[in-house]
C-alpha cells in the first residue's frame, strides 16, 4: 500500500528565511515495523516529536541551528541512548527510526534533504531504503531508470540508503525492482500525481514479505 500526505504549504522564501534566522528544519519518520508508537528527546527532553505511529512522517518544526543530543523511546517509556547530531542553518533534516526491534537493531538516521529550489515543470524525489533484510533496489520513474543500487543503510560501505533525482511532473509510475533488474516489481505505484515545486520523500518500508511505499510531498 501507499501512505500519501501534504505539509502545510512553504512559501518559497521559506529557505532563505530559515538561513537568515540561523534555524534548521526537521521532522522524525517512524519506518520501524515492529517498535511500536515512539518518541523523540531532544537534548534529554521530550520533544513535540511524540506519540510518532510505524509508517508516519511528522510536521517539520524550525529549532535553532547548534548540536543536539537525540534519543528514541517507546511513547511514554524511557528513552535510548542518545546520538549527536548538528543542525545547520538553513538545513531540513528528517530523523528515521529503523530497523527492527525484536533483532535489537533499532536506531536513528538523519537524511540531509535537499530544499534547493525546483527548476520549472519538475519534482525533487528523494528515495530512502528502509527495509532491513531486503535486496540492493534500483528505483525506476515511468519505465527508466532513475536511481540505481540503493541499500539498506550501511549495507554496501558507506551507504546510507538515501539517494535524490529531479524528475518531470506529471502522472507518474514509480517502480521498486531488484538491482539490475526490471522484475520482479517489489513495490509500485501508477499514475501517481507529482506535482511540480515539490519534494517527495519516498521510502521503501516494512519487511520483506510486506513491503509498503510511504510517500509524503512539502510543497516550496
């Protein structure tokens, strides 16, 4: 299945405000399949950031752009250890929560995205692999290929899972396939309404055997 939503409208000085103000942007995606409703601390204290249910993408709120301890909890329970992270000014930053609980590979990745701005007639699409235990994917957009050998984060060296492309608006069928190949076709969407000026954050989510597509668009 699909899970599709739309933030609140961003004017299109919304980036250069943010920089003036030496503030960030970031929101927290909850893509553990198995951890249950969570939390976020931020430096200690619970965050506005609460009760975040599996396959949600939250509001983005603006913080002042510095370092920050940030921490994961279980909704109403004890938080984990927390992992630093710096907030630049200007930037938007969605904290995920991965992995899986029973396998006690729960943690936090921070996805740097791209709010430059959109040329004319186009999208940004930014692709996330959050599946752990799933295949190297490529992402292909109305039968070509535009993202290729994405995994899990930490998979392949370095990797982390993430990757971006500006694509042309329109009706658009999105396609999840095994590396290298064009089936089978583990996730897909059609016909799909990009809308021009947006940043799509598309996440490959779940487990293996019932993997699902979260989609969630802010508007510049």
């Amino acid at each position: 299945g699909v899970v599709h939503a739309i933030d609140a409208v961003l004017l299109p000085s919304a980036v250069v405000e943010a920089v003036a103000a030496n503030r960030g942007q970031i929101r927290v995606a909850h893509f553990s399949p198995d951890a249950g409703p969570v939390d976020i601390y931020i430096n200690g204290e619970l965050s506005a950031l609460q009760g975040v249910t599996f396959g949600a993408v939250s509001d983005w709120i603006e913080v002042p752009a510095r370092a920050y301890n940030i921490a994961i909890a279980p909704s109403g329970g004890e938080p984990s250890e927390a992992v630093a992270a710096t907030v630049e000014a200007g930037s938007w930053t969605t904290i995920a929560a991965i992995g899986v609980r029973a396998l006690n590979s729960l943690e936090l990745r921070f996805l740097a995205e791209d709010f430059s701005p959109i040329p004319d007639g186009t999208a940004r699409i930014s692709v996330f692999h959050a599946i752990q235990g799933a295949p190297i994917i490529d992402v292909r957009v109305n039968g070509s290929l535009s993202i290729s050998t994405l995994g899990y984060p930490g998979t392949i060296g370095d990797n982390d899972g993430f990757d971006t492309r500006l694509i042309n608006a329109g009706s658009t069928t999105i396609q999840v396939v095994p590396n290298g190949a064009t089936s089978p076709v583990i996730l897909e969407v059609t016909g799909f309404p990009i809308n021009a000026g947006t940043n799509y954050l598309i996440a490959a989510v779940g487990i293996p055997g019932n993997p699902q597509l979260v989609v969630k668009a802010t508007p510049q």
